[in-house]
C-alpha cells in the first residue's frame, strides 16, 4: 500500500472505506510496534540499565561512566522503592538499582540480588563507614550488598512568603486547616506513612504496634481533606510549591535547594519534631546483564565528581567523604548538611527496617485513606 | 487452530484463566498461598471502599461518555449530512488529534487545567476571577473533561458510519408528509443512528471505566478510580490476587451494565418502531 497513492485518493475524494479502514490499521500497527523498535534501539549497546527514583537518570552523574564507557547507562523510573520491588520480583531485570536503608533487608531477602566486591570499586575507600555499617548490610559481619550513596532528609518545603509560620517550624505545618487543598505529600508511604509517626508522636522503635498504627492512621486521616494532591512525582510538587498551588508540602532536600535555585522564596523547614532521615545506595541484581558496566555506574555515582553536583545541585549528603572537601562548612550549614552524617541522620529520626508484613499492612492502610476511607 | 482462534486463545483466554486463578489465591508475603478461597470476593464486596471506587468509576466515566457523544454526535451528523466533498479527509482531521500519544493529551490537559493553566491564566487576564480556580485541577471534573476528549474518536466514528448509511430518501418522505427538522430528527435519524450511538457508548463507557492514567495524573485524592486502586494492588500494596479478584468483579459489572444498557435500548428502540 503506497502512502502517496492514499493520499491521492484522499484529495481526489476517491478514498473507499475499505481503503481507509486499511490506512488506519496500517497507521495504527505502525503506531504500536514503533515504540517497540525505539524501545530496542535504546536499550542495545551494553549499557548497564540503572532502575531509580526519577531525579537520577541524569548526565551529571555518570560522567565518570560516560568517559569509560563513551555512552550513559539505560535508565528505567519508579515512584517508589516498594514499587520497584515488586516490579523486579516480576521477572524485570535491571543491572543496578536504588533502594534506601528501610527496605534493604527486604530487598536482601528476596533473593534478587548480589553482594558487591568492593575491591572493584576505585572509590570505594573514601566512602564514609558509617553509611556501609547499617542494619541489613555490613553491619551484621555479613557481605555488603548496597553500596551507600545518598543521604537526605524528609521534611517540609513551604513558601517563606506565602505560609504564614505559627511559632517553630513544626510538621503542624501539613496539618494546617488554614491553607486547606494548599499542601502537597509525597504518595509513597515509604516517606507519608513515616512523617505521620513522627507528627502523631509515635517512637520508631514501637512502629509496627497496633497502636502506633491506629495513632498514625488517625493523623493520616485528618491530614487528607487538606491535600491537593498524592503524588510520586516530585515535579509536581515543585511546580505546584513555584506557582503558589501549594504554599507548603512535604518533600526531600532537593524539591528545596532546586527550587531556591530558581530564585522561588522556598525554606526546607527543620522541624521541632525532627526530620525523617535516611540514607539510599545501589545495588546489583542478581541476574546483571552487564556486570562489569554495573560497576561503573556504582563507581560512577560513588566519584566526588557526582557527589559535588549531588551536594551543590540537590541538597542531598553524598557518601564519598572527599565530596565535602569541595565545600566550606557555612554552605554545608546552610543546605543542612555535615560532614559527619550521623550528626544529621540521628539528629532527625532515622528510618528502621521492618517486616514484610508491616510494610504490606502499612501501605495498604495507606492507600485506603488515601482513597478516603 | 486457525490463526484467529489461536491468536485469542494465546492473548485473551490464557491470561484471562491465570487472572481467574490467582483471584481465588491469597498473597503470602511475597508469594501466593495457592489454596482455593474465595476470600478476596468477600472482601470486594464487603468492604466499602471497593463499592465507593466502582460507583464513583461507573460515575465518572458514565458522565464522560455521555459528554463526549453529545459532543461528537453534532460533529459527526455534519460530515454525513452537510459536507459532500473529501468526507474522508473531513473524518482525518477531525481525529488528527487523537494520532498523537495517550499520555501527552492528558498531559495537556493538564497545562489546560493547570492553576497557571490556560483557563484560569485567560480568565484572570479577562478579570473575571482574581483567584485562579482550584477546582479544575485534581478533581473528578478534570477527569471527566479530560476523558471526553480523549475519547471523542471513538464516537465520532462509529456515529459517522451509522449516520452516513442513513437512506436520504426516507428524510426526504418525512419532509414531504409534514415533518419539520426537529420532528425528522427524533422520528428518523436518532432512531437509525443508535447503532452508532450504542457502539459509541460501549466503546467508551467500557475502557474509561478502568482508565488509570487520568485519573493519576488529573484526579487527586477524590478522583482516584478503580484503575488505580488494581494497580496498586500489584505494585506498591503487593496483593495479586485481590487486585486479580478486583479487575475480574469489574469486568462483570461492566458486562451487567452494558446489558442493562443493551436491553433498555432494545426496548425504547421497539417502542419506537
């Protein structure tokens, strides 16, 4: 079938409907198989497939890698590292991945993944110990199956000209009746479900308590009809937090400094009842397609090259101490950073490992009073 | 097997039975419990929120389909009865639109709905608002809106086609023995269009009911559909097999509808004639 002679036909007005039913089907198989095909195109070559949360899939990090390797690694997205879990428990195999210090343990069980040889990482020996020594990873004397690599906070980022504070900074904030359908969370409950315990009063340590969960949802629940929006994706809520949507909303450290750098009136608050802290790094499945470049992307992100932009642009702790080299202690003060991450990571309250059943049970708990109930 | 029956068997049955399957499983942590219950059936229809999501999905997307025939019925009655040459290019431009991806036309209408969208940025030049409208955004009207645009190809066409076979000549008798435009139209084009009609309401009422991505994107917390609460079901909530029992009491309450609505039109239509 010829293209032109269609469009002949077309102009002439001489189009039967059997011809155009067949251009539409022709258009329509052609609309689907192309993705496909760019699909493929994109993923050939033997770049190492880095499966992370949107943010990370950029050049500035994987400048190392590009200089060995001469290409950027493949990059797949998840919203939330409860998601990427079960997609990967779903037959996707990817070369690397990004979960945080809570659900190592849980990824670790799963069984999808590898330990990683250490030697092979050329920056291995300027990463911070304290970072490699958690629950779940070397700590126990056992492999070390995540290699650290950024480090953060959880908190509020508000409008220093729109949010009217009462008092202290205080997670109240995203409480406030006051700026009701004016506040934003983050969807998963990785971060809400966490920020709700420590809102609610609830220690860390008795989380998975029947009362802890009855207290939490209950704040939960109250907070809900003053969202505008749930979402994973954090450019919505920068957006929003840009153009006066939202006047407050609970995000990571990069919403914030991102924001500040385009000149928009923005505070990452330090709440009085403490942050939620926590430390995320990568890991290798099991099944790595690309092994040696999965090195190189950990070895990547690992380089003070990637660390400097992770501090200068993001806001985020990076785990290689000569990063912090590159900047004087008033600047790390004032992104609220330091250059001892436990300062920082205990002076907030720091995310502990639990269950399978707890996290199912959290996020379906979530979820429904997400949906209002 | 011919290819056909291969084809489906392959595609739509073996799926279909791996769903039904898991449906009367249960999630185990992060396997199945394969024994048979029908556990997640109780459940969906006793817990309330399953019930809230699938009214408010049947709602939605009940509205949105209703929207987008009134819509596209008027579009396509011109290009059958008014337009007389290059009718085909006419159907081309009027679906040009619907060429592009999915995602990107929700993505657009939400630019168009934005708080500094081009609704409310437009009626704030005007000076008919000083605040721009939160309601357009992150709302079941955002998701109505969006879906019937969406959509709108899939009524055009088959309208067009049921409309275009229309015999004139029988428009022509009802001028001639005294009917005026109005009275033609109800007496003999809409009766002779509902095929059209009714295949336009199947074609969209059917898939917007499980619509995830607009309502994800668009929807905020009181727009979240049914689509939404399965996919979470197998993603971040982790269980299969209610998120299979879920799209599985969908698909039946789809079917119960659609004969509802196939019977009730039977019946006007016999009325009628």
């Amino acid at each position: 079938m010829d293209v032109v002679d269609q469009l002949g036909a077309v102009r002439e007005g001489k189009l039967s409907r059997r011809k155009f039913t067949q251009g539409l089907l022709a258009a329509g198989v052609a609309m689907t198989t192309l993705p496909v095909s760019a699909r493929r195109a994109a993923a050939s070559g033997d770049e190492a497939t880095f499966f992370t949360w949107g943010g990370y899939d950029i050049p500035e990090l994987f400048k190392p890698y590009e200089a060995k390797n001469g290409a950027l690694p493949n990059f797949s997205i998840f919203g939330g590292s409860e998601e990427a879990l079960t997609k990967m428990r779903g037959g996707f195999v990817v070369d690397v991945s990004h979960p945080c210090n809570q659900a190592l343990p849980r990824w670790v069980a799963s069984g999808l993944f590898q330990p990683i040889d250490v030697t092979r990482l050329s920056n291995w020996s300027d990463v911070m110990p304290e970072l490699v020594d958690l629950p779940g990873n070397a700590a126990d004397g056992g492999n070390v199956w995540m290699a650290p690599f950024d480090w953060g906070q959880t908190s509020v980022t508000y409008r220093t000209d729109m949010f009217e504070l009462e008092g202290e900074e205080s997670w109240d904030m995203l409480w406030d009746k006051r700026y009701a359908n004016r506040l934003g969370s983050l969807a998963s409950g990785a971060d809400a479900w966490w920020c709700g315990a420590i809102k609610a009063g609830v220690d860390f340590a008795d989380i998975a308590t029947d009362e802890a969960f009855e207290k939490i949802a209950a704040v939960m629940r109250e907070q809900r009809p003053l969202i505008r929006t749930y979402t994973d994706d954090t450019t919505t809520l920068e957006q929003a937090l840009s153009s006066g949507e939202m006047v407050a909303a609970m995000t990571w450290n990069s919403s914030a400094t991102l924001l500040k750098s385009e000149g928009v009136p923005v505070k990452f608050a330090a709440p009085k009842e403490g942050a939620l802290t926590w430390v995320c790094g990568v890991v290798i499945h099991k099944d790595a397609p690309n092994l040696d470049r999965a090195y190189d992307v950990i070895d990547s992100l690992l380089s003070v090259e990637s660390g400097k932009f992770m501090i200068n642009d993001y806001g985020y702790g990076h785990s290689n101490i000569k990063s912090f080299d590159e900047f004087d202690a008033a600047t790390l003060q004032d992104l609220g950073l330091s250059k001892n991450p436990f300062e920082i990571l205990e002076a907030g309250h720091f995310q502990q490992p639990q269950s399978q059943d707890w996290e199912t049970r959290m996020n379906e708990t979530f979820e429904q009073i997400k949906a209002g109930f | 097997m011919s290819p056909t029956l291969a084809i489906m068997t392959v595609g739509i049955l073996v799926p279909f039975i791996i769903l039904l399957v898991i449906s009367f499983w249960t999630r185990d942590g992060f396997g199945f419990d394969t024994t048979f219950t029908t556990n997640n059936y109780v459940r969906a229809w006793s817990e309330p929120i399953f019930g809230a999501l699938l009214q408010r999905s049947f709602w939605i997307s009940g509205v949105a389909t209703l929207v987008t025939v009134l819509l596209c019925y008027p579009m396509a009655y011109y290009v059958a009865f008014h337009v007389h040459r290059n009718k085909m290019m006419w159907i081309i431009l009027m679906t040009l639109p619907f060429w592009t991806s999915y995602l990107l036309r929700v993505f657009a209408w939400k630019v168009i709905l934005g708080y500094e969208g081009v609704i409310n940025s437009g009626l704030m030049t005007v000076g008919l608002i000083d605040q721009p409208l939160e309601f357009l955004l992150y709302s079941q009207e955002a998701v109505i809106i969006t879906l019937a645009h969406a959509w709108a190809a899939f009524a055009i066409l088959p309208l067009y086609v049921s409309l275009e076979k229309i015999d004139k000549s029988l428009l022509e008798a009802a001028t001639d023995l005294g009917d005026g435009p109005v009275a033609r139209f109800f007496r003999i084009t809409l009766p002779l269009s509902m095929p059209g009609v009714i295949a336009a309401c199947f074609l969209i009422f059917i898939p917007t009911t499980g619509d995830y991505i607009t309502p994800a994107l668009l929807g905020g917390p009181d727009g979240a559909m049914i689509g939404n609460f399965i996919q979470l079901q197998f993603g971040r909530v982790n269980n299969w097999p209610m998120g299979a029992t879920l799209s599985i009491v969908l698909m039946l309450w789809i079917s119960l509808i659609a004969l509802v609505f196939l019977f009730i039109t039977r019946k006007a239509q016999e009325k009628i004639a």
